[in-house]
C-alpha cells in the first residue's frame, strides 16, 4: 500500500477570500504540495488544523508521515522566548499551534515528518532554535530572500554540507564534494540558531541557512526553499519528496 501522507493547511479569513463574519476561518492548501506527494508515490490527505492532543493521536494513527507547509504567515516569537518586533509579519498562532502539536507527537512516534519554508522554521523553534524576525532587519548583510521573479523559477544558489541526509538525497549518492543547487526564495524569516539535534545541511551564498535535519530521529528534514515548485526541472529537488514518502513508507501506522 502506499504511504499516506498528512499535509498541514494553511488558514485564512478576511477580505481577500470572503467570509461572513472575522471569526470564520477558510483553511486550504496550495495543490502543489499535493501533487508533489502523490507524483511521488504517496497518498496526500489534508490536516484539520486542531490541538487537540486527542484528536492529533487518532489522526497520526492514520498517517505513515506529515508535511509541514509553507505559507503567508510568522512563526510567533514567543515560540523562541522573544516578543514581537516591528518588522515582524502576520502570525496565525492557531495554524502554528496546531502544527506545534502535531509535529510533537510525530517526534513521539518517530514519524518522518518534511518541513518546507514556514514548515522547516516551525521543526527549527520546536527543538528550541530561534529564527530572525526579518531578515534584512536584523542581518543586513544578506541579500532579499523574496524574489520578485515567478516561484516555479530559481534566484539564488545553496550549498548543501557533504556527509548531511540532504547532500546524498539530493546528489543522489553519499560523497564529499562541493554540491551546489539552484533555488526559489519567498521568505522574509530564517533560522538563526538551530535546535536541539539539528545540523545545518545547507547554507545560501550570504549564510542564511538553508537545510537542517535531525541527527537523533529516523527522518525529519526541513528546507526553506519550496521544491514542490522546482522538482519537474530539477531532478534534485523530486529526490527530496521520494526520499521522505519511502521513508514514510517505511513506517507502519
């Protein structure tokens, strides 16, 4: 059977997408996660977004792995023990909340879990790192990382550690040369201090990280950049989604 993956949602409500009343919330997902997923041999299923731990158990039970998505929105900064400072963006504590627990639970689990963009920070705070609130405000010597350029286009490059999970998913074999690719960038935070566990395996040519996985768990990894938008030019960017659904595929619910 193939793996089923849980993907996490993003939320909205306000005037772009219309709702009857502030408190009602729409919540979605951009399909191109989910496409990556199932042209990569998995079953894509989307989460509720919800903290119940109850709810969360019986849901996991279900799961071979999870994603942790992108999206429009700041990690809170009280996840990392610091207050909110004025470059800081739009916060959907209810959508971080519920990804909070649920990716705790997958750690209790050993589930593979895929942290992409907002999803690979969220893994980041979890295991006790720190993000920088924007970029340009607080590291003024790195560059934009939010191109203007279409996203299913590429802007900068990274540089992916040798000996890391990620350099042998993505060069398709273990070794020690320089590996380099080209990626997309929509984002206005990064990690700044890793968490617990976590190698850093890629950097971009201004230092910004780029990758972390975990070294204490069969397959957690996080990326900043949106492969799901890459993968149909660059091979090296599929390897990233085959690699997790067979690890999930790996893990019996």
């Amino acid at each position: 059977m193939k793996p089923i993956i849980g993907v996490s949602p993003d939320t909205h409500s306000g005037r772009r997408i219309k709702t009857r009343t502030p408190q009602e919330r729409i919540v979605y997902i951009w399909d191109f996660y989910l496409r990556a997923i199932e042209d990569h041999g998995a079953v894509p299923v989307l989460l509720p977004v919800t903290a119940r731990r109850a709810s969360i158990r019986t849901l996991m039970d279900g799961l071979n792995g999870i994603l942790l998505a992108g999206g429009n929105f700041d990690i809170p900064p009280e996840y990392f023990g610091e207050k909110p400072k004025p470059w800081l963006g739009p916060v959907k504590k209810t959508r971080s909340d519920s990804e909070l627990a649920m990716f705790r639970e997958a750690l209790r689990r050993d589930m593979p879990v895929l942290g992409i963009c907002g999803g690979m920070q969220l893994i980041n705070v979890a295991l006790g790192g720190t993000l920088f609130q924007d970029i340009l405000e607080e590291r003024p010597e790195s560059g934009r990382h939010s191109q203007k350029v279409r996203k299913d286009r590429t802007s900068h490059q990274v540089r992916v550690s040798p000996g890391t999970r990620l350099y042998a998913i993505m060069k398709g074999r273990k070794g020690t040369g320089v590996f380099r690719s080209r990626v997309n960038s929509t984002h206005h935070q990064a990690v700044k201090d890793s968490g617990r566990g976590l190698v850093v395996s890629a950097v971009s040519p201004d230092g910004i990280i780029e990758g972390i996985e975990s070294t204490a768990h069969r397959f957690i990894l996080g990326v900043q950049w949106h492969p799901e938008l890459l993968y149909a030019r660059q091979k090296e960017h599929g390897r990233i989604f085959s690699s997790f659904t067979r690890a999930a595929g790996g893990h019996g619910k």
